[in-house]
C-alpha cells in the first residue's frame, strides 16, 4: 500500500505500537492489545488507513460483538478521514460493519438463492428459539416419562455449544453438562426434530445463521462469490470468538491475506457461550505467515493498579507475554479489605462509595462488580434503603420482555406465516384462545398458503366474538402493507395490542411507553424484514434496576456482574465476594481450563479501574434460608491474590481496630466479683 499524505494524517496521533499495527500491510495480523491499551482506537486507525490508501470501503468488513462497537468503530473511523480531508466518497459510510450474526443475516438475504434459503425467511431470537424447542419437546413427549428431562434452556444451551464448539454431543455433556449424560438418546431426537421444525418454518435460529454463512463460504462456487467481496476482514475481540466464527474468518481468507484480528487472551471470559481463547493462541498456527504485534502502553490505569493485575494474570498457564505500563504518575495501591461478613461488606462498600463522592467521584464514575448476579442482593437492599441510586447491568433487554414480544409476533407472523412461535404467541392473547386453539388455527394456516382469510371462518368462542375480527383484519392488513412502511404497521399493531397488554400485564403504562419507544424505531428501518431481523440480533437495551425514578436524580451508582463490565472503565471500582466459591465460581472448578477463565474474569473485573480498587473479602457467609443465624462457614480469600501478591496490595479491615482503652471508670474488677461470688460457697 503506497502511503500518502492523508495516510501519514491518520497515523498522526498513535503512539510506535499502534502505528506500526494500523499501517500494517496486507499480511495476516494478530494485535495483542492489553486492557486499556487503545484497542479501539488501534482498530479505528487501521481501517481509516486501509481506506487511506486506497482499499475501497465496501470492500472492508469489520465484525464486532455487538452493533454499538461497530457504530462506534466506524464513526472513528469518519472523523479521521474527515480530519485528514480525504474525499467524502472515500470515507468509511459504506464499509461492510457489524456483528458476526448481523453480517451473516445479510449476506444469507444476498444468497439465498444460492443456498436454497425462502426469501422471507425470519430470524429467531433466544427466547424464541426456545419456545420453539419447547413444541419440540412437547410434541415429542419428552417430558412425560416419570424421571427429570432437561428443560427448553438448558435443551438450547446444548444444542448451541455443540454447534458453535463444533464438537459432538457426547462431548459437550460430558464436560458442561454431566447431568444429561443419560438423556443424550433423547437429546439427538430432540435436536434432529428441532432442526427439520425450522426449516418447515423458514425461521433460522442464531447458530444458524453462522452455520449457513459457513456452509456457503465452504462451497466452492458460493464461497468464491462471497470471497471476492472483501479485500480486507478485520475482527474485533477475537478472543471472544468461537470455532465456528474462527472457521468463517479463516474461510473469508484462506491465505490470511488482508485479515486483521484484535484482541487479548488476558481477557477472553465467554467459554460458556462456547468461545475459546484457543483461537487467540493459535492464531500464528492457523496463518503461518502471521505478524503478531502486542499494545502494553495503557492510557487507564494507575501504575500500582497495573502491577496489581499484571501479577494476577502472570499466573496464567498459558497467555502471550506483556506487562501493561503507563505514564500516569502515582497512583495508590489496590485495598485488599477483609470484612467479617457480607453486610459489613455492604456498610464498607457504601461508606467508600460515599466517600468518593464527597471528593468529587460521581456516583456514575463508580463501580461494585460481582461475579454472580444474585451477589449484590444485600446490596441492592441497602442501597434502596438509603434512598441511593443505582443501575444494575445485565437487566433484560426490550426484546426479551414479554410485552415487546407480544408486538412484534404480529410483524413476524405478518412476515412469515410459517413462523409458528408468533403465531402462537399472537394468537394466544386473544382471550378463550388456548394453546390447543392457537396449533389448530396455526395448522390450517399452512395448509392454505398462509392466506389469513381462511381466519374470517372461524367461529371463536363468546368472549373472544368482538376482537377476533379486528385480529383477523389486523393480520390482513399487515401481511398486503408495504414493506417499506414500518412504523404506520407497528402503530397499527400497538393500537390493537394495546388493550390486550392492559388487561394481561401489571404496570401497563409503563409498558405501553416501551411499545411506543419500539414504534418510534421503526422510521429508521428500509422495510419491515429488516427491523424485525435487526431488533432480534441486536436489541436495544433496557434501563435496569433503578433505586428511583432516573429523573430526580441523574447520578447513579454502577451495578454489574464481571461479564457484564468488560470494556467498561470507571473511576472507582470495588470487586466484592473476592472469596473461594464465588471468585472462583464453585461451579467453573471442574477443569484446568475453567479455572484460568475464571482468573481471566477476575482480571478483567480488576483491570476496570482508572484510579481507585477495592477488592472485598468476607470471612464469614450464613447459610442459605437461615438469614443472619448462628449457621455459617468460613471464606478462604480468593486463591488469585495468593500471600506472594499481598505486597501489592494495601491490606485494611473494613471495620477499623478499636483504639486504645480508656482508664477503666469502676473501682471494682471482675477478679473482685468472682472473690464475692466464691465467698458464698465457703
């Protein structure tokens, strides 16, 4: 790549590290970035350069793990052409940015024909997967059989890490989850029968719109035509990646040639969700030719707070070597605070929390991490008790609430009569319709094409008389709707709904809020195949659990598992239940390998910090169900800060010793009131 002056402009601000990696030729490339190193940024850099030079943007693909990095990523990636004046056509509108599953739903809508794909073919999103193996399992009457059946979750979790782990059924079970071993016969009926249900319903769950993408790319005249696309592939967190994302990025370019991949085995936490830090590390295996190039300047935290996690992630058995260093002077050591229990933990946490903010620390600029959400219960009572602020990360999404679903099943029936899940959500709002109503209206819909008329026959029973109609007219309307006008359906379905969600759900005002919110989303959307297979991949995310109405007061203190904070950064940190069991998890101790992913966790939890970590560790936890009894068991601190780590830490007591005693106030001692009472024996 010839490099120009607007090049040269783009790389202005980079420090040696960051800008030997964004102007990297086309050879495969692996940037190790460290927590707080500028990954984004490197990134950002690195596709404005690529454009910069002359890589046409509708050629570059960047696959991220959710559609805000890649909003973020790109509007980056603008200003820096923009700021180097390159020509508007040049910039980075029309790179190909998203997320793996949102790339693969548009590049399936492409070739569908190529893959022998129905054009109106709708995506499920979790909760409707598994509903949808939920009818599997009844159908099959696996639930019947006087012993204990996995339940629709726990079904789906299965069938998704054998697809994305690429491994076999046996080998899940055995090491994720032991408990089913026995019902792997029934397992494989299930899965065979959820699999042949999806393609009757020309519905793709999200494992497989990555299986589709695969298959495609792996055949050899699809595969070319897709190829020939991209001149250059560049992936976000590719420590986060599973197998079967890791295949599709290496089926992209065989060669390597123009792929980019970015991340930090330090910080790879997601192995529940079937990822594998193994595709960080093997990366230079899988593409011989690969320059590795590693960020350890850090632009976040204190130098002690650096020592302190550079310490904690040394002990990993196997990692890329870097020792993360900054420029920021001073700095305090981490507190390692040892409590007696969890509520003198509660009172700890709360004081600092307060503390902070009277020097000037937001309530926002502050975090309580955790590794299990249930964790920060006591917490979140205390909080609420002294009228404190809070918003809790990891709350449900709007598609995952019940009456967002509700809306959107009239669109998604609309759009695709075959999708059985909607239409028995749908249908079963309306009152006296049952399930076994909703199967057989459902059912004689597929027989006659998916014509909604052949609704208007049936008699429904008394209560349901008057709205049936306006159903049937409803779904009438929206199947012959242009495509094109999303919101006027939308409005159109919330209008129906919206008396329906009154009578079904407590709290209707607030609900009905959220539909209008959901409405008003729908103006940004081409058509209404589009919406519906964008708000299932990447929901908007809901507000949480606030203490009190966010508009009294807009400063609210952090809540959030140690997932749930990766990429985030803040002021304060304090990491709370830094004890064996709960950091490590009593349930990720089976293997080497879950043990180093919870180190890993607790790294990342750890190295949120900017200035100030607390990392809290009760002595004592009571027994479950018996509150704050005589019923309780000692904490070991977590075996990730050993006694080799403590001089790293400043170590406190989260009650304060007692001071000194004063001269006693009695003339008396107790060696006089045991004289007096063994006087009276004599």
């Amino acid at each position: 790549m010839a490099e120009n002056g607007h090049a040269a402009a783009v790389l202005v601000d980079l420090n040696p590290e960051q800008r030997a990696a964004a102007s990297h030729g086309d050879g495969p490339l692996l940037i190790v970035a460290g927590a707080g190193t500028g990954k984004t940024n490197t990134l950002a850099h690195r596709v404005a350069y690529l454009i910069a030079t002359g890589t046409d943007p509708g050629r570059i693909l960047l696959l991220t793990f959710t559609r805000r990095a890649a909003g973020e990523m790109l509007r980056r990636v603008d200003g820096l052409l923009r700021a180097g004046e390159l020509d508007p056509a040049r910039r980075g509108a029309t790179v190909w940015g998203g997320t793996f599953h949102s790339v693969g739903a548009r590049l399936l809508r492409l070739h569908a024909h190529d893959i022998g794909l129905p054009p109106d073919f709708t995506v499920l999103d979790r909760a409707d997967s598994e509903d949808l193996m939920h009818l599997v399992r009844t159908d099959l009457d696996l639930g019947s059989k006087g012993r204990r059946f996995p339940q629709k979750g726990t079904c789906l979790d299965i069938y998704s890490r054998c697809v994305n782990a690429q491994r076999s059924l046996e080998d899940v079970l055995a090491e994720a989850f032991p408990w089913c071993r026995d019902d792997a016969a029934d397992l494989k009926r299930l899965f065979s029968a959820y699999v042949d249900r999806k393609e009757s319903h020309h519905v793709l769950d999200y494992d497989d719109l990555l299986l589709f993408w695969h298959a495609l790319l792996a055949d050899e005249r699809a595969g070319a035509r897709v190829r020939e696309r991209f001149d250059a592939v560049l992936v976000d967190e590719y420590q986060d990646t599973n197998a079967l994302q890791a295949d599709i990025v290496a089926l992209l370019s065989p060669d390597g040639r123009g792929v980019t991949a970015v991340g930090d085995d330090a910080q790879a936490i997601y192995g529940f969700r079937a990822a594998t830090v193994r595709n960080i590390l093997d990366f230079p295996a899988r593409f011989p030719d690969a320059t590795v190039l590693t960020l350890e300047r850090n632009y976040r935290s204190t130098q002690p707070v650096l020592d302190a996690t550079n310490a904690i992630i040394a002990a990993a058995a196997e990692r890329y070597d870097k020792a993360l260093w900054t420029e920021r002077a001073g700095g305090a050591r981490p507190a390692l605070v040892t409590c007696r229990d969890e509520v003198e933990q509660t009172g700890y946490v709360i004081e600092r929390v307060l503390g902070h903010r009277e020097e000037g620390i937001p309530l926002k600029r502050q975090a309580v991490l955790f590794r299990a959400s249930h964790h920060s219960m006591a917490l979140e009572l205390e909080l609420k008790r002294r009228n404190i602020p809070f918003w809790k990360y990891g709350g449900l999404k709007f598609i995952e609430m019940a009456h967002v679903k509700d809306l959107t099943a009239y669109l998604r029936l609309a759009q695709n009569p075959s999708d059985a899940v909607a239409g028995m959500r749908a249908l079963q709002l309306i009152p006296g319709v049952g399930p076994r109503i909703a199967a057989a209206l459902m059912e004689e819909l597929a027989e006659n094409s998916g014509d909604f008329d052949r609704w208007v026959r049936w008699n429904p029973p008394e209560i349901a008389a008057r709205i049936w109609p306006d159903f049937v007219a409803l779904m009438r309307n929206l199947a012959n709707a242009p495509v094109a006008d999303v919101s006027a359906q939308l409005h159109a379905a919330r209008v129906f709904a919206a008396p329906l969600i009154e009578q079904r759900y407590d709290n209707a005002s607030a609900r009905l809020r959220d539909l209008e919110q959901i409405e008003s989303l729908g103006s940004r959307f081409p058509d209404r195949a589009h919406f519906l297979a964008d708000l299932a991949l990447d929901a908007p995310s809901w507000t949480g659990d606030l203490a009190g109405p966010p508009t009294l007061d807009e400063d609210y203190l952090i809540l959030s598992t140690m997932h749930s904070a990766k990429g985030l950064e803040w002021d304060a940190v304090y990491v709370i239940h830094a004890a064996d069991g709960n950091v490590p998890s009593d349930l990720a101790c089976g293997s080497a390998e879950e043990i180093e992913e919870e180190r890993r966790l607790f790294y990342v939890a750890c190295s949120r910090a900017k200035d100030h970590l607390y990392v809290c560790h009760p002595l004592r936890y009571y027994a479950a169900g018996r509150g704050f009894s005589d019923s309780y068991g000692y904490a070991q601190r977590t075996r990730f800060v050993p006694d080799t780590l403590l001089p790293l830490f400043a170590e406190t007591q989260a009650r304060p010793e007692p001071e000194a005693a004063e001269e006693p106030l009695a003339a008396i001692t107790t060696a006089d009131v045991r004289a007096r009472v063994k006087a009276m024996w004599e």
